[in-house]
C-alpha cells in the first residue's frame, strides 16, 4: 500500500517509536511518504528516504515546566510563518503520491491531509490514552484542571479517526471504541540490550533548575551516572560517587540495562523501555505537563517506581532506595514480546484498509 506516514517533532519519543514501525512497514513491501516535524525530521531523515519537513507544534520549558504562555505566542508566531510552507508541502503530496491510507503519530496535518480525501486514518501514540480511556479519580487528584485541559486537547488533536493504537504499559478501561492498547514500541537496541543487575543508578536530567539533586545524589553514596546535566561533554567527568557521562546510544542503554535503577523524567518512551528492561524508576514528571503525570502516577500505582514533583528533598531518593527491591519483585512479572501486538495489529488494519472495511 501507498502509505502517508506524519510524526510530531516534539520529543523525540513520537521519532523513535516511528522508526519501529516505519522499519517494518518498509520491510512488509509497503511504499511510504514521511511528513515529519522539529527533531523528528534529523533522526527520520538519516533512516528513511522521503522525509518531508512541516511546521508543528512545540513546547517551552523554563524552571522544568512548561510555560503555556510562551508556547501559545511562539507556536502563534511559527504557525503563521510555517503554514504556506505547509500548503506546498501538500500541494507537491497531491501532485507526485497518491497514498491509499494515513497513519498518523499525533501529527495534525496528515490527519487532516486524510479527512480532506476521505482516506482511512490509524492513530498510533500514547497520548490518547488520556482521552480513550477511563482514570480513577486519585491518578488525577490534584491535577483536575490539567487533565481536562490535556483531554480536550488530545480529543481535538486528531478526532474521529478509523481506529487508534495505543502503547501503554498500563491498562485502564477503555471507554470508547475502535481503540487498542498494547505494549510499549521498543527500538531494536533495547530488545537486544543485556538486562543484567548492577549497582549505579542512571540519572537522566536535561531540564534546567534541578536544585538539589547533586548534592542529594553525592549524599546518597551511590554510584550514579548522570546524562544531559552537562552538555557538551566529550568525555566522563568524575566527582565522589557522580559520574558525568557525556552522551552516547550505546553507553546510555547499556547503563540503563545494567542499573539497579533510574531517575528522571515523566516521559513515557524512556519509562517503558525501563519497565521492559525490569528497572525501577524514579519518575519527576514536568511541571503543568499532564501526560507525564499521568505516566509517572501509574507507574507507581502499577508497583514499577515511584513519583514525585521535585527531588530537592533527600528523603525522596531515599525513599526510592528502599522501595527498591519492592519495584523489583513487582516489575519481574512484567512480559513483553517485543513489538509483536502493535504490529501484528498495524497489520491486520492496513489489510482492512486495503480490503476497503476499515
């Protein structure tokens, strides 16, 4: 099938997520058109051929929240500047590709590329679960306002599509239909990665304002090898227990295989590879950003890790220590076959969509 494939830029979760399922569409014979956003555009671009570049929606971090003043102005701002470029884009789209069915990664303008010629419609991404499914009201506690903005922005993002796939590593009920979860999309390296016990814990941080982190961290005594703090570096820098590592895919995975457990962010991509790989997680979910919320409170709730908003106290760290072996005993019932449901699934909607019953 012709296939017209859009990724949203923001985060690099959506990019890599899709470069599994691009990979094994490409591998099932089919013919594909990328329209991609942001960072998305690089790492699609040196995968796949065929990666057009469009305007999309990004988010503005201060203080390690997100400022939704300054993201509506500067989307604002590229939005006017972006949206005949986005015109040509799909003008060029009707002129030389014809696809048959568009799946979409939370990305607005193949969405709206496939509602304009009636083409059938797949949604794959985990942000829908907000909207799709049915929370318990203490997951949302504290949080009301915030969920229901993010709900009625994610029910807005791309509705009425033929069905959505949604990668989760938790399962609340689901309240509407032509809606599926299934596990985590995973990246080769991580299916081949070694899990192994170790001692250090991994320490993921790239938002600025992390307060009194490594100072806790030292405190700790562990050995914790931290990413992202200190950009730029081109090699290890040692201090006491803290290990400053400058970035590397294969250094950072297999730090996260063999950690006795890891600390950063809400964001859903590195805690399902953590859960797949059996690692507790401390999750600290960015401010007024819901959806990592959302993860990081089932996260604890399923037994996996633990949540919190800041990490200034000590006793949070701490707590997680202990709470260790717990997290361990829970996450070693935990099973995944790779990413066989969601693409056996992908396959049968695409021979529904070809069969023309989607």
């Amino acid at each position: 099938m012709k296939i017209l494939y859009g990724v949203v830029g923001e985060g690099m979760g959506h990019a890599m997520r899709s470069r599994v399922v691009l990979e094994h569409l490409l591998g099932e014979g089919h013919e594909i058109e990328i329209m991609a956003s942001g960072r998305a555009t690089e790492f699609l671009s040196k995968r796949f051929e065929g990666v057009n570049r469009i305007h999309g929606l990004h988010m503005i971090y201060e203080e390690n929240r997100v400022r939704r003043g300054k993201t509506l102005w500067s989307n604002a701002l590229a939005g006017t500047s972006g949206l005949p470029k986005n015109i040509a884009a799909y003008f060029e789209l009707i002129k030389d590709y014809k696809p048959e069915v568009v799946i979409s990664d939370f990305e607005s303008w193949t969405y709206l590329y496939a509602k304009a010629h009636r083409l059938p419609i797949v949604s794959i991404d985990n942000m829908q679960i907000i909207n799709r499914c049915s929370h318990d009201p203490a997951v949302i506690e504290g949080h009301q306002s915030d969920f229901k903005v993010t709900k009625a922005f994610v029910k807005g993002k791309l509705p009425f599509c033929d069905h959505y796939l949604i990668s989760t590593f938790f399962y609340p009920p689901v309240r509407k239909d032509r809606t599926t979860l299934v596990p985590p999309i995973l990246r080769p390296e991580i299916l081949s990665a070694r899990r192994r016990a170790g001692e250090h814990l991994l320490v993921y941080q790239t938002a600025e304002g992390y307060g009194r982190l490594l100072e806790t961290l030292a405190q700790s005594g562990v050995e914790c090898r931290i990413y992202g703090m200190r950009r730029g570096l081109t090699e290890e820098q040692v201090e006491g227990n803290l290990r400053f590592r400058p970035f590397s895919e294969e250094g950072f995975i297999d730090d996260l295989a063999s950690c006795r457990g890891v600390i950063a962010g809400g964001g859903f991509t590195l805690m399902g590879e953590a859960v797949y790989l059996h690692k507790p997680m401390l999750a600290v979910p960015l401010g007024r950003q819901f959806e990592q919320v959302l993860n990081a409170r089932y996260l604890e709730r399923e037994g996996f890790g633990q949540y919190a908003m800041a990490l200034d106290d000590p006793a949070v760290i701490q707590r997680f220590l202990a709470a260790l072996p717990g997290c361990e005993e829970k996450l070693a019932s935990y099973a995944q076959d790779g990413n066989r449901a969601l693409l056996g699934e992908l396959d049968t909607l695409l021979d529904r969509a070809s069969a023309g019953i989607l």
